[in-house]
C-alpha cells in the first residue's frame, strides 16, 4: 500500500511505546506525498506529545471490509499551517477480519462484581478505576488486595460506571484477559467486554471520539475533527 491509497482527513490510531509504557493518540492525514504522509502533530490529554525522528510507530486504519494495521516511523516535522509530523509509508499492512477499537486514556470510578470468583468463597465489590478504554474493553486500576483476591485470567465481573457525558452503564460484562503488577503496589486488570450490546458499544465510541477531538480543539483554537 502506497500513500496514495490513503485519503486526505483520512483517520489513523496509532499506539507508539514511550517511557515504557503504551501511548494512544489519534490523527488526520493533512497531506500525502511519494512514500511519505503528514499526519496532526499528536495530542494526549490536552497536551501535544513530542515525538523524536526515528519513533517506531503501530498504526490502525478502518476502511469497510476491515481492520489494518502496519508498522511505520517518524521521518521528519514539518508545520505548514499547523505543527505536523511527516511519517514513512507503510512497507507491509495486515488486514483484520474484526474490528479494532481505538482506546483512549481516561479516569473514571467503576465497581466491579464478581460473577463466579473461582478462588474466593466471600464475593466482595470492587472499587477501582478505569485508566483507559475502547468499545472493546477497558484498562482497570485495582487495588493490591483485589488484585490478589481476584487476578486470574479468565475472572469475570459486572461493571457500572458512568461516562463523563453522564451515560451510566450498568451490568457490563467483562472478563480478564492479562494482568498488569508495577512497582509501588501498581496492579491493574486488563477487561475486554463480553456481548456486550451494540447501543452501549456506539456510546463507548461517541465517548472516545469526543474526547479525542475535544483535546485537539482545546489545543489549536479550532475544531480539527468533524463528524
């Protein structure tokens, strides 16, 4: 796939590894040129992200018979009417049959119920907090002693939390599927959500978009994504 396969506008969700952890951001497309693309100077949580020359980038695009994904890297900045990055075309892109959510840093209050803890007689609720989210699931930050009363692969649990649209979203589903122990008592549970129903994903989605084009319009004065 070349650069003029790409489309002007056209959205990108890249993921770029930075201090050891994994950065979400999203961007545009504002211009294409042989074997280059120049994409949004990136912003996270309403601050621009500096990103150096060389930074390995995993980038995911949606188009109507899938999800795509390829590998790429920053090959310069530039800033014709607004700071931009210029990025390599892609060399080799994987489609995906299913769809990809794009996840977004976040902090919101949740409880969590158990449903069938496997190792404990005494189901106790859970108060954590979700540090970031998609329509697919969700990066939760427990406590140490619910971190070992209930990490397991595998564990599920009834999620409420309310969006900060004030959209409250009772009884999701959801179950582990990796599990996250830092230093200083850091413990989190990675959560991918469970048939869950299709008008709660699109909030989930709405939620994520806003929150991202919020942030660039907060940045640049003006809005940089339309629906």
């Amino acid at each position: 796939m070349k650069a003029k396969d790409f489309k002007i506008r056209e959205r990108l969700e890249c993921t770029v590894n930075q201090n050891g952890r994994e950065v979400h951001f999203l961007v545009r497309i504002q211009d294409l040129e042989p074997g280059r693309i120049r994409v949004d100077q990136p912003v996270v949580d309403q601050n621009i992200l500096h990103l150096e020359v060389g930074t390995g980038l995993l980038i995911h695009f949606h188009r109507s018979d899938g999800s795509y994904e390829f590998d790429s890297y920053i090959i310069g900045k530039d800033q014709v009417n607004t700071p931009c990055l210029i990025i390599a075309e892609p060399q080799n892109v994987v489609r995906h049959q299913l769809r990809e959510y794009f996840r977004v840093e976040t902090s919101i209050d949740v409880t969590m119920d158990p449903v069938n803890p496997r190792n404990s007689k005494e189901v106790i609720q859970i108060s954590a907090e979700i540090v970031n989210i998609s329509a697919g699931g969700a990066k939760v930050k427990v406590k140490s002693a619910d971190f070992n009363r209930y990490g397991r692969k595998g564990e599920q649990f009834r999620l409420n939390f309310n969006l900060p649209a004030r959209v409250s979203l009772k009884g999701i589903f959801s179950e582990i599927v990796n599990l996250q122990k830092l230093p200083d008592n850091l413990c989190y549970f990675h959560l991918e959500f469970v048939d869950l129903d299709d008008a709660i994903r699109k909030e989930i989605v709405v939620f994520n978009f806003h929150r991202q084009r919020n942030q660039m319009k907060r940045w640049v004065g003006h809005q940089y994504y339309q629906r």
